[in-house]
C-alpha cells in the first residue's frame, strides 16, 4: 500500500517538476510547482514527518504559491516587454550542469541505499517543537532573526513606495 | 485478509459517514439561508416547490436548485483558459470537502474487541492539516478569476486572495491559544480535554478557557467562508467577483463550496471552543452529575449521545452564523483588510501572551 502511493505520488511530482520546467505560460508553471510541493508534502508523510508534510502545505502551497500567483497574474510580462529571451546564456550553462547532476545522482544510486541507521524519530508536531528549542535552539533562533529583517525590509520598501 | 477488509469497511463507513454529514447538511443550509432571511425579513420565505402537493416548507427547494443547476447551459468564454477553467470550481470544492477528514465526531467505539475513533483520519497534526485544506481552497478562487478572460473576474480572483491571506493568518493565530492551552493539535486529544471540569463544575470547554481566541477564530473563520459580511470577492449582485463566467453547475460548485465551509467553520469551532462531542459530565459509563447523582448508560447510548451532541453543535454553529450572514452588511475591501491585519492579527497575539502568562502564573 505505501509504495504504490510512494511510487504514484513520485510520478506525479516528477511530471509536474518537468511540467514546470517545459510550460512557457508562467502560471502553468507556477500551478505545476504546487502539485509538485503537495506531493512532496504527500513523501514527508510517508515518511512519518506529519508536521513537515503539514507546514509544507500551508506556507508553500498555501501562502508563497498564492503570493506567486498573485505577482504573476498582475505583472505578467508579455513577450514585447522582456526582449530577447533573458536566459540565453544560462540555456547554455543548462545541459552540462543536468548532466553532472544526473551523473551524481546515478553514482549514488548505483551504491544502492546508505546504510540504514536508527529509525527515523516520530515527526509529530510535540518532537518537532522538542527538538527545534533544544538541540537546534540556535539555527532556529537565527532564522527568526532573518525572518524579522525580511519584514522589517518589506515595509521600509513599502513605506518609501507610498 | 478479513482484518484488512474490515479496516476498509471501517475506513470506508466512518468517510461516509462525514461525507453525507458535510454535503446533506450544506445543501440544508440553502433552504435554511432561506428561510431563516424570510423570518428575519418578515416574509414567507421559499415555499412553493412541491412534489405530489407535499410542500414541507420549501424543504424540497434544495432538490429543485439541484435540477435547475444541472439542466442550465454550461458555457465557457472563447477566450478563456480551458483546462483551468473547467478544474477551478472542483479545486474549490474538493478542499472544501476533504477539509473535514479530522474533525472528531464521537469518541472511541468499541464493538467486540475492537475500537473505534469516531474520527475519519486519526492525524497527530490534524488542527494543521485542517488548515492546509483551508489554505489550498483558494487555488479554485483564484483560478476561476484568472481563467475566465474577464477583467472583472480577475479582480474577483485578487480580492479572494488578498482576504483569505489575511484571514488564513488571523485564523493560525488565533488558535495558538486553545493549541497551549489543551497541549495538542491533535482534535481527538483537544476534544477528550475537553471533558474535564472547571472548579469541579465548568466543562473546560474552549469557549470557557479561550473566550477572546474564540471570537477572534469566529471573525476570522467567517471571512474564510468568504460570505457577507465578507463577500466582497464575489459581490455578485453589483460589483461582480471571480466566477460571473460561471453558469450551471458549476457555478453551484462554487455556492456549495461556500456552504461546506461554513459546515466546516462550523465544525472546527464545535471541535476547538465547543467541547467537541462532549457532553456536559457525561462521562465513558453514564452521567456524572457534580452534585453527586449517578446515571449509567450502556456504552452505545454514550457514544449515540456524542454523536448527537456534536451534530446539534454544529447545527448551532451553522445557524449562528447564517444569522452573522443576515445581520451584517458588506465590508469594503480596505475596511476588511484593516480589520484583518490590524484588528485580528494584534488581538490573536495578545490573546497567546495573555495565554501564556496565564499558564505560566497560575
């Protein structure tokens, strides 16, 4: 049961990543990201990570995509506007650097799977939070740090702006 | 393999059981919009469809709209995206339904030696996953606006963004506090602390324990549902909002799905600040009066009366916000955006540090 929803649940991400990069219409692109996080959502699941699953949909799927939507259906750049294809030369860069990455990605595999250690802690919200104020009390306290100057830059942004 | 079969049997009946509860009751909830406005207005209300001259005061009208919806032209513009425009309202929909799924609506039941959550998905983070569920309703929304080819729709789309953000936020923060109060976002366990009592008399129901939190969650949840007061993405009668391309069934997609989402609001209030399925000093045996009287009851009149007491609650919740939706006139778009970001927001924040300090303290 859990790999044949492992293995649809792979299928589509994969389709939906590739639909993603093969759309020329932006919101295409951006719908296909959103099932391609909802179904990652759905692997952290399977994985017992029901907290990670959860906030994965809610702020990427449920919040940034929405905004990404948002941006998009307001400022949608028509051909005219951007010029000649900006990405031309990262085109170029493009074809090496996949085919690296799928040589790595073959390496690894063909050593088959790392040894498998301890099973994996329970991904309950009550661990999650344990082990977020204990053993990574300091990255998670940096990163709210980062989220705060996020905001703070936005609204200076927004303030100048009005 | 007879195990297997009965976990999907179980499985099977307990999504069922839900499925019928959210749709009958959304599709009820048209004939009480209704009838309830009519009371309000001091008119008669809708009463005029009739099958072999039954009239059952307007009861059958649900059924008639149905047909009307099914038997209307289905029309899409030229110019509209045509994948997106037909999945859009099934996007609303479907969330709106599958949102349901962890909302407990008894508590274990136990045939044989087996025993039974009342609850279709047991999820430890299942407060979340509810909102999830809410969050990704707005993809259908904000689809239809942009797949219509209408600039007016467009817009629609916009405004239903803008406010279901600022609501989604309200509603995440103003939960914070029954979540450190009851320790768990699991709605099983919320539901099961609610049976305590308070000062040996109290049921230490949320609403009890997190008055303002509950105000705040209803307010917000009202402007999930994206109705009056908050209706400004739709505005269908002046401003027009994000499905006026709709016809048909579809368009009674996007109505139902508003309907399911109150039985939804509903429903979360009822599990969170409503005691769940409990039942005041009904305990797993009987009643446990704090003046000292006893009643046993056998274990399946227990779990009937759980059963009943939330489906009444929910009825309620339902009703009273029907009588929100009647009362109320329209936000403006800068009026509900204010009321969310600077209203809800700050107040959903004081009410965790209030929380806090609460249960730090005392």
């Amino acid at each position: 049961m859990e790999q044949v929803t492992f293995f649809v649940t792979a299928l589509i991400a994969v389709a939906s990543a590739i639909g993603l990069v093969v759309r020329r219409n932006p919101l295409h692109g951006a719908l296909f990201l959103v099932v391609n996080l909802f179904c990652v959502a759905v692997l952290y699941l399977l994985l017992r990570a029901e907290f990670l699953a959860a906030a994965q949909v809610i702020i990427y799927a449920g919040a940034i995509m929405v905004l990404f939507l948002f941006a998009i259906m307001i400022l949608i750049p028509g051909r005219a506007e951007t010029g000649r294809d900006p990405f031309r030369r990262q085109r170029l860069a493009a074809l090496p650097l996949g085919a690296a990455f799928l040589l790595l990605v073959g390496v690894l595999m063909w050593g088959g799977p790392p040894p498998g250690g301890a099973p994996p802690p329970p991904g309950g919200a009550a661990a999650v939070g344990r082990l977020l104020f204990t053993d990574y009390l300091l990255p998670f306290e940096i990163t709210a740090v980062l989220l705060l100057a996020a905001l703070v830059g936005a609204l200076v942004l927004a303030r100048r702006r009005a | 393999m007879s195990a297997v079969a009965a976990e999907l049997g179980i499985a099977l009946a307990k999504v069922s059981f839900l499925m019928l509860f959210v749709l009958n009751l959304g599709g009820l909830l048209t004939w009480v919009e209704r009838k309830q406005s009519a009371v309000m207005q001091d008119r008669v209300g809708a009463n005029r469809a009739r099958i072999l001259g039954l009239r059952l005061w307007g009861l059958f009208h649900p059924l008639a709209d149905a047909v009307k919806m099914l038997t209307k032209e289905d029309f899409m513009p030229l110019r509209a995206d045509r994948v997106l425009f037909q999945v859009a309202p099934f996007v609303s929909l479907f969330f709106a339904l599958v949102a349901f799924a962890t909302i407990p609506f008894g508590d274990v039941l136990r045939v044989g030696d087996r025993e039974i959550p009342l609850q279709a998905v047991g999820l430890d983070v299942g407060l979340l996953y509810i909102f999830a569920m809410l969050s990704l309703g707005v993809y259908g929304v904000v689809l239809a606006g942009w797949a219509s080819a209408n600039n007016y729709a467009l817009l629609g789309g916009q405004r239903a963004a803008a406010l279901m953000i600022s609501a989604e936020i309200a509603i995440g923060a103003s939960i914070m506090g029954v979540t450190m109060v009851y320790g768990s976002l699991d709605l099983m366990e919320i539901a099961r602390r609610q049976g305590d009592l308070l000062w040996g008399w109290l049921p230490a129901w949320g609403l009890f324990l997190q008055p303002l939190g509950f105000v705040l969650f209803l307010t917000a949840g009202i402007a999930a549902t994206k109705r009056i007061p908050f209706d400004f993405p739709e505005g269908e009668s002046e401003i027009i909002g994000y499905f006026v391309e709709y016809s048909g069934m579809k368009f009674g997609m996007f109505m139902m799905a508003d309907f399911v989402e109150t039985v939804v609001i509903a429903g979360i209030s009822t599990a969170l600040f409503l005691g769940g399925w409990q039942v005041p000093y009904l305990a797993a045996d009987g009643f446990a009066f704090p003046w000292g009287a006893m009643v046993p009851l056998p274990h399946l009149a227990v779990v009937s009366l759980q059963v009943l007491a939330f489906s009444v609650k929910v009825a309620v919740m339902c009703w009273f916000l029907m009588l929100i939706r009647w009362t109320l006139p329209r936000f403006r778009y800068d009026q509900a955006m204010r009321l969310g970001w600077l209203g809800l927001l700050p107040l959903s924040v004081l009410n965790v540090v209030l929380t806090a300090g609460v249960i730090l303290w005392v």
